[in-house]
C-alpha cells in the first residue's frame, strides 16, 4: 500500500468516530446481541500487544457470534478496541435471558464489564416468562435491573406465556390471569421507573420464534387478544393512578390483528412529572412521541371518558 494512502487509523479522530458510528448504529444491524456472549469482545484490552493486529475472528465454539456481527470490529486492533468500545456498547442494543430480571444474576453476569462500560449501555432487551417480570416491580427499585450504574434510552420487554397453556382447555383462563398480572406488573414498575427514557413490550406471535436470550425461556408469546387487554388495563390502571398526566406519554403499534405479527406498545417517560421525577427520562420541553394517558385513555374508551370509579377498564 503507497505510503501516501490514507487507512482508518490515520483519519481524523472525528471521521473514525462517524465511521464507528456507522457500524454500530441499530440501523444498520437491527439483529440483538447477547450480552453475555459478547463480552469477549468488549474486555480484551489486555490480549493485545501495542503494535500488533489481531484476527478479528473469534474462537468457534457453539456461541460463535455471527460473521457479520460489527461488534467484531473491536477485535481488529487494541486501538480500535480502546476507541470505539463505549460507542459500540452506547448504540448496540443487547439482549438478556430471562434470569437477568433478577438484580443478583444481572450484576453477575455485568461483572466483567466495567463501570464505565456499564454506564455507557442503552439499549437493553428482557425476554421473560411473567413469573420473571415479577422483579420489574418486586426487586429492582424504581431502577432498571436494580443497578444504579445503569441509563438506558429503551428498556424493551418481550413477555412470554407458559407453553404449558398453549394447548389445554384452561389456556384462556390461564391468558385472561396473566394478562392482568402482566399489566399490574408494568404499571407498578411505570409509577417509580428511572433512568430510563423509553419504556418498550413487545408481543411476539404465537407461531414465531421467540427472538433475543430465549434460550431455555420455555414460552410462547400473547395472543391478539390477550395482548389488548393488557394495554388496556395498563392505561387504565395508570390513569386512575395518575390522573389525565402522569408522567408518561403511550405510543402503541401493530393492532392490525395478526395472530402471527408483533405487536408493540412503548411507554416514554418524562422528567419532573409524576412517575419518574428526577429520574432521567425525556424532558416534558421536547417533541415526545405518543399521547397523554388521559388522551389514550379515552381513544381507548371510544371518545367518552370513563368513570374513574366504575372499577373497570376502557
């Protein structure tokens, strides 16, 4: 190569950081990665010597991540790995298992990360069976998976039902519990979350695999149905807690009503009023997406708003 070539390493600190942004934008690999499994690739400053390249490919072994994974991009060189570290943890979203809802295993398996990588992580994923989620609410104190160090712009949450259920006489029952369970957990949670911008549950179809640390899950995802009830009841039970605005703007899509579609609604929480103050969500000045619980609250309804006091839902 001429002497007069510019390479990446001789670029100006500005335009690598474009370039590393580029990569490791979500846009541009929207797959989730498990964050235990990349954490190979995110501690090796140590494996490198100063001057001396390594082989971007990771040993094989049955977590190999993919060979288009960008994270990969860290194992060129110790200077990549130094530079673009934080940038890669900041704009890749992760994905974790169902165990990780528990702040003692999440801190276990965060152990090899340091603070300040912990702290540059926002985009995190839980896919859990409802008897998980229970730790939203139970053990985590208002902060996401209990860990101070943490501020996520998207918590996203993928529910899963017991494949038990699935087929048997008692699935509905089984579904119209867990669907008021599911809504009671998120809306205990939503009331004194901090640290985190946008609150996301996403449904799987009932028919698709379940995408982002399922393994082992043993669940299945929601029905159509059974999805609406539980965002219903959610607004519902924060409106009655919080009145018309409680701190928390709704967003909802996929309500075409396929069975074997993803559907989704996101919850975006907004500083200094109610659920969250101080907590680091999104300033009540800007552009926020969604409606006010109030304004969903009677979509919902049909354009009438219902009596607080009745004891149920839209």
């Amino acid at each position: 190569m001429p002497s007069d070539t510019a390479t990446l390493l001789t670029l100006p600190r500005e335009l690598r950081n474009t370039i590393y942004f580029h990569i490791f934008s979500p846009s541009h690999d929207p797959k989730l990665h498990s964050l235990p499994q990349h954490q190979q690739l995110l501690n090796n400053d140590d494996n490198y010597d100063d001057d001396e390249e390594t082989d971007p490919t990771p040993p094989t072994n049955s977590n190999q991540p993919s060979p288009h994974n960008p994270l990969q991009v860290l194992l060129t060189c110790k200077q990549i790995h130094t530079e673009a570290t934080l940038l890669a943890l900041s704009q890749t979203p992760f994905s974790l298992p169902s165990r990780a809802s528990d702040p003692s295993t999440f801190a276990h398996l965060t152990t090899p990360l340091r603070p300040i990588q912990l702290q540059s992580l926002r985009h995190l994923t839980l896919t859990a069976r409802i008897n998980a989620l229970r730790s939203l609410n139970e053990t985590w104190c208002s902060l996401p998976f209990g860990h101070s160090e943490l501020t996520l712009e998207k918590l996203t949450i993928v529910p899963l039902r017991p494949d038990c259920f699935a087929r048997t006489a008692y699935a509905e029952v089984a579904d119209l519990s867990q669907s008021h369970t599911l809504a009671y957990i998120f809306a205990e949670t939503l009331k004194g979350l901090r640290k985190v911008r946008c609150f996301e549950v996403v449904r799987r179809g009932e028919k698709g695999g379940v995408a982002g640390g399922g393994r082992g899950e043993g669940g299945t995802g929601f029905s159509v149905g059974v999805w609406r009830i539980v965002y219903r009841s959610l607004v519902y039970r924060m409106w009655k807690w919080g009145g018309d605005v409680c701190g928390a703007r709704f967003e909802v899509g996929g309500e075409g009503g396929e069975e074997d579609g993803d559907g989704w609604f996101r919850v975006y929480l907004q500083q200094e009023q109610g659920c969250c103050e101080g907590g680091g969500g999104v300033d009540d000045k800007e552009n926020v997406p969604g409606k006010e619980v109030g304004e969903e609250v009677m979509r919902l309804a049909g354009g009438e708003m219902p009596d607080p006091n009745a004891g149920v839902g839209p």
